[in-house]
C-alpha cells in the first residue's frame, strides 16, 4: 500500500499560457495542450469509478483500501482543478477542445453499468498515463525553460500519476475483475487515446497555423519516435499489460519519488 498525499502545487494557472510554451515547439506545445484538454472530464471519470468501485466493497475490503482511495481522489480533483485553469488559458489562445464533448458522449455507455468495467476502464486509462509520467520525468528537459510553471505542473502530475497508478487496478481485482474485460478494455482505450489525442493535436495545430510547416513534422517524428521517442520508449511497457500476471507496481516509481523529494519547495501537502 502507498501513502498517496494530496498536494497543492504553488503554482498560478490563471497567467496566461505562451502559443509555444513547450521549448518553443509547436508539436511538443499541441500535443501538451490536447492531453490537458483531455483531463478534466477523464479524471472525474477515474474519480467516479473508484469511488464507486469502493462502495461496492466488503467492510474489510474498505478499511484496507479506504487510504489509498482517498489519496487518489484527492490528487485526482487537484489535478482536474488546475488543467481546467490551463484549459481555459488555452480557450484564450483560440484552441477548439474537442476531445472533451467525444469524451463525454462516449463515457454515457457506462450509464448503469457494472462498476468493474469502469475500473478496467480506468486501470487501461492510468497504465497510460503512468507511462507518459514515467516518460516526461526522465525527460524533463523536453519541456525547455521558457515556462517553469508549466513545466512544474506537468512534472508533479506526472509524478502523481505514477504513485497512484495501482489504485484503479488493486480495486479492480478485488472486486473480482477478470482477465477478459481487462485486456479487452485495454484493446479499446489504446484505439481511442491514441485517435483522440492525435486528433487534437492535429487539431490544435490547425489553429496554430504550422500544421503544415516542416519543422512540425520534424519534430513529430523527432519526439515520437526518435532515440528518446515517447512510441519508442513506451510500446514494451505499454505491452505488458496483456501479460496475465501483470501488475502496474512491476514499474518502478524511482522517478516519482525523486521528483517529489527534491521539488518540495514547489507544493504543500494538504492531506493523505
């Protein structure tokens, strides 16, 4: 079990956000910004299914995972809290969020149903985001200098997501998940992550007017799949997740707590 601390990041996401925050680079900036537009209604979703997926546990079941749960929706709402504050930059900037309306209209199928699918939902979700936090944290400088905060948040919400990267998953099984909806699911959240988050890059990129520019996909083809690719250095951890005795904490978390140890100055603990 993790001690999973709900922090607030000292950092002010009502400033306005630079067109190319990210080192300068307009795919790096456009991909940022669609993940960002993804998250607020994804992790109210995470929320929801661990929330509900806890209710629907044994009394000892509760009183073993109660910490962990808390934790996690905690970070969980402190991370959709401040990229609706950078969302709502972006809006300023003329970007057009579609990705969230998709989303919404694509989460209604859960409506009624058994909350396992929501966890195996979720679980697919977070291997996903641990891996793209275990990423950018061993790549930080990938985020270049001209925005610090920006660079902060994105650092500390990576570090949070691979703390917390086994809640969703733990409750899954405990409730008696099996194998076939895991795998499935993860099948499924791979087609659609990768289709909505290219599409809102591409989109993004539109409104950005360089989407035809060379060095856009130079540098698309650069960061994803070059010597420090995030397709490159991500497809075998993304891959064994169908393996049968798979579990997230198989991954190391070094970065994470190294992340947090020596970035303290820039958060305060508010809970656990």
């Amino acid at each position: 079990m993790t001690d999973l601390v709900v922090r607030r990041l000292l950092v002010d996401m009502q400033a306005p956000i630079a067109r190319h925050w990210c080192a300068g680079d307009a795919f790096r900036t456009a991909l940022f910004n669609a993940l960002s537009m993804s998250f607020p209604v994804g992790e109210q979703f995470f929320i929801d299914s661990v929330r509900d997926g806890f209710k629907a546990m044994t009394a000892d079941q509760q009183a073993k995972f109660g910490p962990e749960v808390q934790g996690f929706i905690g970070q969980e709402a402190t991370h959709r809290r401040l990229h609706s504050l950078y969302n709502a930059q972006l809006d300023q900037l003329g970007l057009v969020n579609e990705w969230e309306p998709r989303a919404r209209e694509q989460l209604k199928q859960f409506e009624n149903q058994d909350v396992r699918h929501w966890l195996a939902v979720t679980a697919a979700n977070e291997h996903f985001t641990a891996l793209i936090a275990d990423y950018m944290l061993h790549n930080a400088d990938l985020l270049g200098e001209q925005d610090p905060r920006l660079a902060t948040l994105w650092l500390w919400h990576s570090a949070e997501e691979s703390e917390h990267k086994c809640v969703a998953f733990d409750l899954y099984v405990a409730l008696g998940g099996n194998q076939e909806w895991r795998l499935r699911w993860m099948k499924r959240i791979t087609f659609f992550f990768l289709r909505e988050s290219l599409r809102q890059t591409l989109l993004n990129l539109h409104h950005d007017g360089t989407l035809w520019k060379w060095s856009t996909w130079r540098s698309a083809a650069s960061f994803l799949f070059g010597q420090r690719g995030l397709v490159r250095l991500t497809y075998r951890p993304w891959r064994e997740y169908f393996r049968p005795d798979f579990h997230p904490s198989q991954h190391d978390s070094g970065a994470s707590r190294r992340w947090l140890a020596e970035h303290a100055d820039q958060y305060v603990p508010v809970g656990g």
